[in-house]
C-alpha cells in the first residue's frame, strides 16, 4: 500500500471513532483515558474529537447537534469540516464495542509517527557540536512522550503496589537529625519534591550537603548540581562535617597532620560516600534532568540543586517567577520519572535588616510553592539564639505542618548538629 493508501486508512480510521463516540457516548470514557486529540493526523478530526472531550468533561450530553455547537462556540466549525462533515461522520457503520479496537490503531499509530519525528530530529543534531547534541537528544526523547499508554491501575493491582510499598521499610532516605525526620514521616521520600528555602546565611546548604552525606554513607546513590559553590568548597564542607575538622582550617590550607590524617583516612576508606559532585555554573534545569536521566541506569536515588535562583533561563522571554516556577515543575516531573527524592534550595526574601521573626511562606522570592511536595524554612538567630538553627515546615503534603525542628549550629564545621528531636 503507497504512502497516500496509508494516509486514507489512517483518516477513516480516525472518522470512524469519531462516529462511534458521538453515536455511542457511553463509550467516551474508556477513550479519552487513551488517546488525545494531539495523537489524530488530520486537524479537522483532531478539533472535533477536542470538542467530544470537552463537553463529555464538563458533563454536557455528546450528539451531533451538541458537537455542532461546541465547535461553533470554539469558532472552529469551518476548520473542522462544518456540517457536512459531521453528518458524514455519523453514518459510519459501527457499534459501540468498535470503540476500543479503532481507538488503539489511532493510539500505535500517533506513537509511530512520533518515533518517526524523533528519528528525524536525531539526525539533525548529528549536525550539531557533540555537548548540544547530547542535550538536544535527551530534549528530543522528553518531548516525543512515547510510551505504553498505561491508563492507571485498577484496585486489585493497586493494592499489590501499595503492599510491596507497605512492606519495604526503607522506603525513606533518613536524615541526619532524628527531629527533621519525625516532621518528614522517616526521611526524604522518592517521587516528592523538598523545597529548602531560608534566608542568605541560614544554613540551606550545609544542611543540603549534610543530607547528601548521610544518604550517601547509608548506601543511597546521590547527586548535588551546585550552582552556588564550586567542588572544591563542596568539598570542604563535607570533610569538614564528616571529620570534625574545623572548616577555617580547610579554607585558609591550614590543617594540622592529625587533620590531614583524619581527612585522609575517610576520603580512602571502604565506605566513603557514593556521592557526585556536578558544579557546572551553566545549567539548565533541562540539562540537568538529561544528566539525571543517564546516572538512573547505574542507580538514583537522591538529588539536590543548589539553588533554583542561579540555573539559566530555559526561556530568556520569562519572568523571573515564570523561570522558577518552571523549575520547580520540572524538579517534581525528576522526582515522578526517575523515582528519586528531588531537594531544591532556593532563597527567600532579605526581609528588614535585624528581622528574625519566622518566615513565612509569603517570603518565598518569585513563587516556587505550587509544585512542591515539603518547603523547609530555615531560621538562625545569633543574637537572640545563639548556636540554634530553626527548621519549619511551611507546607507538608505528608506529615504534620507548622511544626519545628531545633538543630545545633554547627556551621564552623559545616554541618547542624542534633539539638531538639522536634517541637511545635
């Protein structure tokens, strides 16, 4: 069958359902589940199986003379055909069981004609320099959104899920501090997004790198994308936390032998961290999840960015708050796909000089609360409460909510410490 052969059987396939859906309504459910009108070739068909989908959402009856105005009251009945073709459409030979068996050739082939794109897109990044070309393939792979249409789970196979899930206590990645996991319900969760936030000098991340630490000794696969200091100061922090070495001394090259020895003894040791350091200062949060996407095949588990202020724009049209409410979105998209535990840091408000009254979450600059799962705030107060670090949950979709976790400043050896298990 030529090319032009395909095409028509493609399109009565396409008109067929659509007859069958407006003939046969009860049938709308299993298919919109299925299929969107972005998987249909032909526009026309594509804008009436749009409207179909419209008024079955909204509750409306679905016949001939409903679709008919739907379209009209979307000022597109001339670019779908008008009348004559929805009266067309209606005289198809079909009955109601035909609905699945039509909607599953519309659904394999969108997904072919998506394959066929991408294959066309990889071979023009061929053109490109080898990094653009990487991330241009990875970007390719995201958009296609090919994959096996699964329309959710029914209850016996849910419950299934739910009981491995039940059964696997590790299911959370501990913290250091027993009082932050009491408010997290055991630890950092995959598939949720943390938003750590504070002002400048809270502490935000020391306890980014500490929980990076902690996961990575306990055996988590984890991964720091900081944007704010190089690997180098990452590093100093981390020895300074895991050895107790003053972190001063790091910084000013100043360590004595015990020190350097110490630092050594863990840096060498069997069970030093599986943790990855990545301070590129030009990132994308695109870029990022391409790269998160390659270290999953050798396992992932935790991931934090440092801080969503600082990743470039991934549109230089965008505002300032469009920008990091597209990061955060995408930061809760890491955490569904790759089923990891996502932490973003990211800065609040100065405030008043000398205000030191708990924040809120009004304080959050430019937005980044929809998308998160847990917002942390962290408060240090050195005149009033010296060596204490406040660690507020602003939002829990898990667990309780304007509670407070007490830590121990610990900053001049990069860390915070265990003070309070929690309090309210």
């Amino acid at each position: 069958m030529g090319r032009a052969g395909v095409l028509d059987s493609e399109l009565q396939t396409e008109s067929t359902l659509l007859g069958t859906l407006i003939l046969f309504p009860a049938t709308i459910p299993d298919v919109v589940v299925r299929i969107s009108g972005k998987d249909f070739y032909h526009p026309r068909n594509e804008l009436i199986f749009d409207a179909i989908a419209g008024l079955f959402s909204e509750g409306n009856p679905v016949s001939a003379t409903s679709v008919l105005a739907e379209l009209d009251r979307r000022q597109v009945l001339t670019k779908a055909g008008g009348a004559p073709y929805l009266t067309d459409l209606i005289q198809v030979q079909t009955t109601g069981g035909d609905a699945k068996y039509y909607c599953d050739l519309i659904f394999n082939k969108a997904r072919l004609r998506r394959i066929n794109d991408l294959g066309n897109k990889l071979i023009q990044a061929t053109e490109l320099d080898a990094d653009e070309a990487v991330l241009a393939v990875h970007k390719f792979v995201e958009e296609a959104d090919i994959d096996n249409g699964c329309t959710g789970y029914d209850f016996d196979s849910a419950y299934q899920s739910w009981t491995e899930w039940y059964d696997n206590e590790s299911v959370a990645i501990p913290t250091p501090w027993p009082g932050v996991n009491h408010l997290l319900y055991g630890g950092w969760h995959r598939g949720r997004l943390y938003t750590i936030t504070g002002r400048p000098g809270a502490g935000k991340s020391a306890l980014c790198l500490n929980a990076m630490l902690q996961a990575a000794r306990a055996g988590y696969r984890s991964v720091v994308y900081s944007l704010e200091m190089g690997r180098e100061e990452c590093m100093s922090r981390t020895l300074s936390a895991a050895t107790s070495v003053p972190l001063k001394s790091l910084f000013m090259h100043r360590l004595t032998a015990d020190e350097k020895a110490r630092i050594d003894g863990f840096a060498s040791s069997a069970t030093r961290p599986r943790m990855r350091i990545n301070d590129n200062p030009s990132q994308t949060i695109e870029s990022i999840v391409a790269d998160c996407r390659s270290l999953k095949k050798r396992g992932l588990d935790l991931v934090a960015v440092d801080h969503s202020l600082l990743l470039a724009p991934s549109d230089k049209r965008w505002a300032l708050h469009q920008q990091v409410n597209h990061v955060a979105a995408q930061c809760k998209l890491l955490s569904k796909k790759m089923d990891c535990a996502v932490l973003l840091l990211h800065q609040m408000n100065r405030g008043r000089e000398g205000e030191t009254r708990k924040p809120l979450m009004k304080d959050l600059r430019e937005g980044a609360e929809m998308d998160s799962d847990v917002i942390l705030a962290l408060t240090r107060d050195t005149d009033m409460r010296p060596g204490e670090i406040d660690v507020s949950v602003l939002k829990n979709r898990m667990g309780p909510s304007n509670a407070t976790a007490t830590l121990l400043d610990e900053l001049n050896y990069g860390r915070l410490g265990c003070f309070r298990q929690y309090g309210q």
